[in-house]
C-alpha cells in the first residue's frame, strides 16, 4: 500500500519518525515493580520501612516533592532516616525499584532542603517514564486517601492496611479500595482529516481529541459512539481499540480509540465543548505550521494524533 506523506523540501523539518509518548505510555508503570504480594507482608513492611536502603517520596497533599538538578526538576527521595523527626501517616508502599523498596509519604509540607512541592501535571511531560510513573502512583494513591479519610457506608473513621492499598472502617467493617475512573478518548478520522475539539477549560488555542467518561452499564465502544454524538452530533462507526494511559489527574484511566466518521460539519454541544473542527493531515504535519496547538506531549490525546499523522 502506498504511503500518503507528502514530499517535503530539504528545508523543512524532518517528520517525526514515531509518534511522541507511544504505549507504555508516561505514567504507567515502567521501570519498577509494584510487588502487590508485599503488601500484606508485615515482616517485610516493618524490615523496609526501618532500611536505610529504601526510599521515601515524598508529597503535601498531592504535589511531590522535586529538586531542581540541570535537566530540571526531578523527584526528590528521603531515607527513613529523615523521617524520624516527622510523625507522617503510615508510608504507602509502591513498590520495589532497584530491589529497593520505594514508599510515598505525606510530611504535612515539611520543608526539604533544596525541595520544592509541585504539581506534577505541571512537570511530567520533562520526567522520564519512570519517574512520571511512580510519580502517578503516588498521587492516585494520595487522591484516593484524602478523598476516604471517612466510611462512604456508615461515616466512621478508617484505618490504612495493606501498606496503604486498602482503608477500612473502624465501625462498620467496610473495605475501600483505590479507584480508577474508565474514560474513553478518540480521534475521529475521515479520509485525510480528523476531528479536534476544544474545551473552554484548555489552554488558548489547543484542540485536542474527543474524550467523556464510561457510565455503568456501558461498554468502551458505546460510550465512544455516545461521547461524540452528544458532543459533536456526528455518529462514528468502526470504533477500534488503539492503547490505554493512567491518567492521575485526578484517577482516570484514558482508554485510546480511533473511530471512523463521515465528513460532515460539526454541530457542537456548547455545555461539552467550545468548539470542533475537522483538520486535514497537511496542516498538522509540520509543527511550526500547525492552526492550532495539540495537547502536551505526555497526554494520550498527542499520541493517538501523531500516530495517526505520522504513520497511516
Ligand atoms: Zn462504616
């Protein structure tokens, strides 16, 4: 099949040779090893949390905490040590990285000489995967935390067990576990063109994919075809399944697709969005050309596009 890229003159710049951020994408876990089986371990969680070996992120709320180095921020560790001084909630367990355990703690924004706590959404796209995934971790596990401190059943208090993964009511018995929002993201293609749309919420002059979450009782592919109808009025078909990204802002799971459209004009929904059009691929395969600004390079939403763009 032949390909469809243009012929590009010697001064313009090279297409990229692969989509930006491709499966496993920034944010999911790579590079450690969430040992879920150490959890429930208690010799081995009060061995590691007392190792001068393991190491302790450390976040206020949700923000971690950072140390600006040449490359830029990177995620500041503590040693347990250096919490004896403080009188943190129970450490979370993430995992193992190196064969070193790896723990999140919140030190009530602690000062840390030479840190600083950001948001990570803000730092991400600059992390390396690794960071960035165990950066989402700690920060969903977080979210997670704060939004449980009280039983969703009967209203008492809850105790942390198994390391941080579960919280249960000190009144009722029930167990709360951390959550994952499933929601749908899509590029619409028709021919040579695709469909971006833009929330009032985004940055001045970014569009971005269509995107809403799944309801109960539905499945990925009908929210798809609903998300977009409600948005844009136009009814997609051949809805296929590309990659999935955690997306911890605050505990979402974006689940990627592409999904086919007839060319027709985009009648918007404006309590959705502010507006959608259709943008041919010559207009978006040369970045300093581009009409309008595509999502953050970490974000699924680039991916789902570029791989379309630099690859069908
Ligand atoms: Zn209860």
């Amino acid at each position: 099949m032949a390909h469809k890229r243009p012929i590009r003159a010697q001064s313009e710049r090279p297409l990229a040779p692969t989509p930006a951020n491709p499966p496993p994408h920034v944010y999911s876990s790579i590079g450690y090893d969430r040992a879920a089986d150490k959890r429930d371990d208690r010799a081995f969680q009060a061995m590691a949390l007392r190792d001068p070996e393991s190491r302790f992120l450390v976040l206020h709320g949700l923000k971690p905490l950072f140390v600006e180095d040449a490359t830029g921020p990177r995620p500041l560790f503590v040693a347990a040590q250096d919490l004896a001084a403080h009188r943190p909630e129970p450490p979370v367990f993430l995992g193992l990285h190196e064969d070193r355990a790896v723990f999140a703690v919140d030190l009530d924004g602690a000062v840390v000489e030479g840190g600083t706590y950001l948001e990570l959404r803000s730092v991400g796209p600059n992390l390396a995967p690794g960071e960035a995934g165990l950066l989402a971790f700690a920060r969903a596990l977080a979210h997670w935390r704060l939004r449980h401190r009280y039983c969703g059943a009967c209203g008492g208090p809850m105790v942390t067990l198994m390391a941080g993964h579960c919280r249960r009511c000190e009144a009722c018995g029930f167990d709360t576990f951390p959550r994952t929002d499933p929601a749908v993201i899509c590029l619409v293609i028709s021919g040579e063109h695709c469909l971006l749309g833009r929330s009032r919420h985004f940055p001045d002059g970014m569009y971005s994919t269509l995107a809403g979450f799944v309801e109960p009782g539905e499945s990925l592919e009908q929210t798809v075809v609903r998300e977009i109808e409600e948005e844009v009025g136009i009814r997609v078909e051949a809805v296929h399944y590309r990659s999935s990204q955690p997306w911890p802002f605050p505990q979402s799971l974006m689940l990627g697709f592409r999904a086919l459209a007839p060319l027709v004009e985009p009648v918007i929904d404006p309590a959705e969005i502010e507006d959608a059009r259709w943008l041919h691929r010559s207009e978006l395969l040369y970045p300093e050309k581009r009409p309008v600004r595509l999502p953050n390079p970490d974000s699924i939403a680039r991916f789902l596009i570029e791989d379309w763009l630099y690859s069908s």
